[in-house]
C-alpha cells in the first residue's frame, strides 16, 4: 500500500510574520478575544478545523491568532485566481495555501483535502462553502462530513462571533465600530466515530456526521448565529475552560 505524501508541517518564519501583520490589521478595527479549548487540538496527525465563515475578516483572525498557538503549519483551500496576485500570491505559495479552482469538480477540492489529511497534516475548512449574508449558521456541505469519515481525523469545532458586524459580506471594507469585539471560541476535539453508531449506511452517516459538526460549532456561538443548527445546539458542545471548499468567498 502507498503511503501518503507528508505535506509540510513547519512553521516558517514568513508564516509568524504574516500571522503578526494580520494581527497588527485585525486590531485596527476591532478587539479579537480566542477562548476555548486550545489546550487540547492535537500536535501530531490529521486534525480539521472547521469554523463558520461571516465577513473576510475571518481568515485574517484565524490565522493571526490560531498560528502562535499551533505548533504545526495550517493548511487552507484557497481559489487559485489568489496565486497571481502579487505579494498575496508568493504569501499564499510559501504560506500553507493549496489552490483550487472554484469552477471545477468538486471532487478535485476533495481530492485535495483528503491528501493533506492522509500526509498528517492541519486543515481549516469553512464547511458552509461561502461567507453567510446574515451572520447565522447556514445549510452545510456534506464535503467535510464525507472527509472526516474516510479520513478519521479529529474536528476541532470554532465559532466565529460578530466579525460579520465588523465587515459584513457585500461590504468593500471593514467598519471599524467603538467597542466591537470579534470572540473566535474553540470547541473540544471530537471523532465521528465515537459519535455515530456503526452501523449507518453511508447516506445516512454522511447526514447525521453534517449535522453533528455543525452543532457542535454552533454550541460555541452566541444565539443569534446559530441559524439553521440553533435548536438544541448547546447540547454537547465541548467547549472548554481555557463539497470541500474551505477557501473564503
């Protein structure tokens, strides 16, 4: 059996000085507070995190805050317009950014995510495929859910509360607001094993797998983003004290 190709899991020096530009940009418009359960996303084999996605400023505070904390690189799906873009572009090739092309197969972003789980790697993955127009929760993909099955890899559920009031989608630029606060609230790690009986067919798993990964990350967002995952949602969080298409659009 071929072993999978293992993808880079170095930090790199331009990796820490985008995460502390991004930073620097972040608190120009808002106060960014991450609480959760940091202590316990896995240092070695393939983990996702899977975050909902409101404003463009999400990846921005992700990366900016997630990177000091992670001791392994963080890979994401990007489209792959972004690699011609300059600085974005050799940022993007040398920063953990894989490129997809949004009007192809899906299966190809698939193809993708699912190697740089089976090389051991870190994936973020917005599961919505797209920012939400009103800040809350909306239908998932099923991308993640067959993912996460086929792979085994933990889910590390995050919660992204308010960046939407920062920088709403439709909107050019952020609106900086006095006293606005973006919370990022990281769940507990959880395997879809030790959640689902054994023996679902696979339709039925991949059902009850989309639906368990996004009440989990509703369980860490306020009431009002929990949209379409809000009844019961608080139910089994696990956030504690302390298609696949993962790219922003």
């Amino acid at each position: 059996m071929t072993q999978p190709e293992p993808f880079e899991s170095s930090v790199t020096p331009l990796i820490r000085g985008t995460a502390v530009i991004g930073r620097l940009l972040a608190q120009v418009v808002t106060r960014v507070r991450v609480e959760g359960d940091l202590a316990s996303i896995p240092t070695e084999g393939p983990v996702i995190l899977a975050s909902n996605h409101v404003s463009n400023l999400d990846g921005v505070i992700l990366g900016a805050w997630l990177v000091p904390v992670i001791p392994r690189r963080i890979h994401w799906l990007g489209k792959k317009e972004m690699f011609d873009w300059p600085v974005i572009g050799y940022i993007a090739r040398n920063g953990g950014v894989h490129p997809v092309d949004r009007g192809g197969a899906d299966v190809e972003s698939f193809r993708l995510a699912q190697r740089i789980l089976e090389g051991g790697g870190v994936l973020l993955i917005f599961p919505e495929g797209t920012r939400s127009r009103d800040g809350r929760l909306q239908e998932a993909r099923d991308g993640l859910a067959m993912l996460a099955l086929r792979t085994g890899a933990p889910i590390v559920p995050i919660g992204i509360a308010d960046s939407d009031r920062v920088w709403p989608r439709g909107q050019k630029l952020p609106r900086p607001r006095p006293g606005s606060r973006v919370t990022v609230r990281v769940g507990s790690p959880f395997l879809l094993a030790d959640e689902l009986p054994a023996d679902l067919d696979r339709r039925t798993a991949k059902r009850q797998a989309t639906e368990l990964i996004m009440r989990r990350i509703a369980a860490v967002l306020p009431e009002r983003q929990r949209g379409a995952y809000g009844a019961g949602a608080a139910a089994g969080g696990g956030a504690g004290d302390a298609a696949v298409d993962g790219s922003s659009g």
